[in-house]
C-alpha cells in the first residue's frame, strides 16, 4: 500500500526562513497570521490529507466515477471527506472574509494545496476549481453577482467550473461556437456544447456554478467576441434558495488515463439562463484570471505527486534487497543488500528530491510575490510582483508538471517491474500526473507564452525582476566561502539563460518560427536556473546550521544541492546549444515524409 506524510519540516523551512514570513503578516490584513498560527493550520492540514484524503486516493482511482441518465457519483467516501473539508473551513481558507473566508496568506495556502495534491489530487480537483470561479467572479463580477454567488461558493455549498473547451477548438479559442441570445429580461440563453469539463457534474454540492464563454449575437469574430457567463446547474429563488433545473446537462463523463475519481464532463447547454460577468466581448481577459490562478495551482498539483511518489519510491529502496553493492557487502544478515546501495538508484532518488524541493522553494517565491500584489499598500511593489508573477506563471505550471510526471516515472522505475503492477499503487501516480501536462494550457502553449508574449513584453520589464534579484545575490555573496562551490554554476546557468534570450530575440525578428523552436527548450532552461538560484540561497541559510550533530535536514539541504548543481544544473548548457541550432531542423524537414 502507498503511503504519504506531509513535508512540513521543509514546508516550514521555506515559508519562515528562505521566505521570512514575518514580511507576509506584516501586510495589511495578515496580522493574526503569526508563524505560530500558520503552523498549526499546516499540522491540521497534514492530518486531514493523511488520514481522511490519502486513504481515499487508491479506492478512489479503482472504482473512479459512475454516469447514468445524467447522473454523476463520485467514488465511495468522496462525499463524507467533502462535507468533513468544508466542515473544516478548507474551502474557505485562501479566501476575503469578506464573503465567509478565512483570508489566509497565500504562501501557507500554496503548501496547504500541496498536501491536498500529494494526498488525493482527484479529490483536491473539486475544491480547486470552486477557488478558480470564486476568484473570477469576485474580480470581473458585478457585486449582485458576489453576493448571490461567492458565500456559497466559498463555504464549499455550491461549486464551481469554467466551460471553455469544445468539441471543436481547445487551445484556439477564437473558433468558438456557443451563442448567448440576450433575453428580455436582462438574463441570455446559452446553446453550446463544452467537453473536458472538470467537475462538471457531480453528487458533493447542491448546486454547479459554471463559467461559460460563449458568443453574443453581435460578437467580433475571433477572441475580441468572447464573452463570460455565470450559468447555475439549478436556478435561484428570490430568496436565494435553490430552484428548478437549468437548461443543461451532462451528456457523458470521460474515461481517462488518470485522476479517474475527478469527474470530466461534456456539457451539453440548451437555452440555459445565464448572465453576462463584466463586459460584452472581453470574457477572456475575466476568465483568464480564472486561469492563471488555475495554471499555478496544476503546477502544485505536479509537486503534490511528486512528492507522494518520491516517498513511495524512498521506502521501497529502503526495504527491496537485490544484489550487493559494488564496494562491498552492506547488509551481512540479508541475503542482497537493499537497492538504497546502488548508486542508480541513488541518483534517481535524489533526482527528484533535488527537484521537489527546489520547485517547492520557487513556489514560495511566486506565492510570496501574489500576497504582495493581493494586499501591499505600495503600488511599486505591487507592480513588481505582479511583474514577476505573470513571468513565472507558465514556469511554474509547465515546468513543475514536466517534472512531477518525470518523477513519477522514476518512481516506478526504482521499483522496477513491481512498479508497473497495480498492487504497490505507485503505477498511479503516473497516470494521475500526466493530465497536468495538458489541461489549463499544454505545456507547449506555456512556453510559447513566456518566449512570445512575456519576454518582449514593456521591453523586457519582467525579465529584470528575475534577473535582478539573482545578481544581486550573486554579488552579495561572492565572498561567502559555504557559497564557493555553487555560485559559479549559477552564474553559469544565468548567462545562458541571458545568451538564450539575445538569441530568440535576435533571430525571431526575422523568423517568427525560431519562437516556436525555442520556446519549450528555453522554458526548462530558465526554470533550472530559476531553481539554481533558490538552491542557492537555501544553501546561504543551511550551510551555518549544518555543522551541529542534531542539523541533519540542514546538511541534507547542503548535500541535495550540491547534487543539484553537479548533476542537473549542466543540462543548461546542452539545451542552449538546442536553442541556438533554430528552426530550420524542424521547418524545413518535408510534410510529405512525416
């Protein structure tokens, strides 16, 4: 059987130390999030994901979701774990208080989201999207629309979707066909069909708030004529309450690869009653806040399995004994010694631990700079972090889930053919992680996303609020002998990525392609030096306290990243030399002979 313990030591380690959390209650409305506070609800956190989450996960994924007539059921015990979550206040928790949240920073709410992740990503998908709706609306909805909508959503009564997809277009939304008939009473009619709807329908709420892009009569063509609707499953009453049916349905659920427990709908809309959210015609830019909230939390979701996959595959080392290890026999009372020995299997696990930790360290960045740009009081600052947030956006989504299914993979392959098998449960985690390549975006579209749109953009604006901080530290720290061995490979990395960038730049001008050929070389090459650099400072932190006998997690840091540097920071080079041999590999090879 699988199992998964919540990683608070490291957790903490990142929110109080690499990111003194002080700072974060230091900002208007965090007062009472002390350290103290935010610890207790991380120790609350692990319990429920632990016992009431994980145990579901396995079960959860064999007996997956059942359709009939329009009917959704999630699998058994889903509904007592989700009314024992809102019970709880987690469905409130990163939210205003203004409508019933709990207003938790949302660097604790990221570590939070992890666990969910680690412990039932299929579970945590319900919830999750519910937080997506109730931050569209509360920032493109009119405040009717907040009042009638975000209490409940945020309390975990109602849920929450967003309705883009179709049969049709996925990625190019511009070929969208679902119309929106205005009616005589402010309210339209939606007619459309939408597919890949997570959560779309389902047995944990009583009531479905969906967000539906579709097209009013006298819309543009292409993405200006896009416009957001909030469509209930089930109409309101006067007074609030539930009422009749809406004019939609689910017409079938997916059976997928992985995350089978998450309920993946096609939507069918015949005339249902919505309404307009913010303007005619500008629904993609409200949705997209939607989205962008969304494409950071599918990046936690690729760290969550990793996560729950390395400890997996950590424990297995410890106990399968195979052969004997090359210097000399270990384990004189076993017949082979445990495969911990073989240094493989060593590297593979320290693979992922050296990219678990170093993306959950850059998401504390990320996650700091959002609380800022959510509650600072300082408009330069705020700018700054969202600067750096839209930056490092399609990174973390894109590059965290390349790495969660790359783990998960690992982990099957240091159990070997026992992996593959359902019994151990860890054959899972690779089918649950590979979803999180695709949806909010493939990972292609992330790349292409940093290299064309947010490199250039303001004339390279946001790539200073990465490279700034990193040569600054650079330059603080040159005679700082514990930093001797890792600061040269970082500064190594950081030119590449500066190298890289003149090159795209240069050459695209001309050749629009040498974007496209680029762009997901170039996403992994600034992500590792992204990491380098919050390797680096975790080193700057750990290196004094890694000398007492009782600090072995602090020469744990140390030694991981040293690993780090040594054997994964070189792959920066051979993917700039990727970069610079362009597109004409790729372009001008014959349609005729693929």
């Amino acid at each position: 059987m699988p199992l998964y313990k919540a990683p608070l030591e490291d957790m903490r380690f990142v929110l109080h130390q690499l990111f003194d959390s002080n700072d974060i209650a230091a900002l208007p409305g965090n007062e009472d999030f002390t350290p103290e506070l935010i610890d207790s609800v991380l120790d609350e956190a692990a319990k429920f994901s632990e016992g009431v989450l994980f145990p579901l996960n396995q079960s959860g994924d064999l007996e997956g979701c059942t359709y009939e007539n329009g009917v959704v059921r999630t699998p058994t015990g889903f509904k007592d774990a989700y009314k024992a979550f809102c019970d709880g206040g987690w469905t409130a928790m990163g939210a205003d208080p203004a409508f019933g949240g709990q207003g938790m920073p949302i660097p604790a709410a990221m570590m939070i989201e992890e666990m969910l992740c680690s412990a039932n990503v299929a579970f945590g998908l319900y919830p999750g999207l519910t937080h997506g709706a109730y931050v569209a609306l509360k920032h493109a909805g009119s405040e009717e629309q907040k009042q009638t909508y975000l209490p409940n959503l945020v309390s975990g009564k109602w849920s929450g979707t967003m309705c883009l997809t179709e049969p049709h277009c996925g990625t190019d939304l511009g070929m969208l066909r679902t119309r929106a008939v205005p009616n005589d009473d402010g309210s339209y009619s939606i007619t459309g069909n939408k597919i890949f709807i997570s959560a779309g329908e389902h047995d944990l709420t009583e009531n479905i708030i969906h967000l539906v892009l579709a097209r009013l009569p006298d819309a543009p063509a292409g993405v200006k004529g896009i416009s957001m609707f909030v469509v209930p499953k089930f109409l309101l009453r006067e007074d609030g309450s539930v009422g009749p049916r809406n004019g939609l349905q689910c017409t079938a659920i997916e059976h997928k690869m992985g995350i089978k427990a998450s309920a993946t709908c096609a939507m069918s809309f015949d005339g249902a009653t919505g309404w307009l959210v913010g303007e005619a015609h500008k629904g993609l830019r409200a949705m997209f806040t939607m989205m962008n909230t969304e494409r950071l939390s599918v990046g936690i979701q690729g760290l969550g399995v990793a996560e729950t996959a390395y400890q997996n595959a950590v424990a297995y080392a410890r106990d399968r004994i195979q052969g004997r290890s090359l210097t000399g026999i270990k384990a004189e009372d076993k017949q082979a010694d445990p495969i911990m020995v073989h240094p493989d299997v060593r590297r593979m696990l320290l693979t992922m631990r050296a990219y678990i930790e170093g993306c959950r360290a850059l998401a504390g960045w990320v996650a700091r700079e959002l609380e800022i740009l959510a509650k600072s009081d300082d408009s330069d600052a705020k700018q700054a972090a969202d600067d750096f947030a839209s930056l490092m956006t399609p990174i973390v989504k894109a590059m965290f889930t390349d790495l969660g299914f790359e783990i998960a993979s690992l982990a099957v392959q240091t159990y070997g053919g026992h992996g593959y098998i359902r019994d151990h449960g860890i054959e899972q985690y690779v089918r649950d992680a590979r979803i999180s390549m695709l949806y909010e975006g493939t990972n292609g579209i992330q790349a292409l996303d940093l290299v064309g749109r947010k490199l250039p953009q303001d004339g390279g604006r946001l790539l200073t609020r990465f490279l700034d901080p990193v040569l600054e530290f650079i330059e603080a720290h040159e005679g700082n002998l514990a930093l001797a061995p890792f600061l040269p490979p970082l500064q190594q990395a950081i030119e590449h990525v500066q190298i890289a960038t003149g090159f795209i730049m240069e050459n695209a001008m001309s050749n629009h392609d040498e974007i496209g050929a680029a762009s997901v070389d170039y996403l992994r090459l600034f992500g590792l030096a992204a990491l380098a650099f919050v390797w680096a400072r975790m080193v700057a932190i750990a290196a004094p306290k890694a000398e007492s006998e009782d600090a072995q997690f602090y020469r744990a840091k140390v030694q991981t990243a040293k690993f780090f540097m040594e054997r994964l920071l070189p792959q920066t080079g051979a993917l700039l030399a990727a970069i610079q041999s362009g597109s004409a590999t790729m372009m001008e090879f014959e349609d005729a002979a693929f």
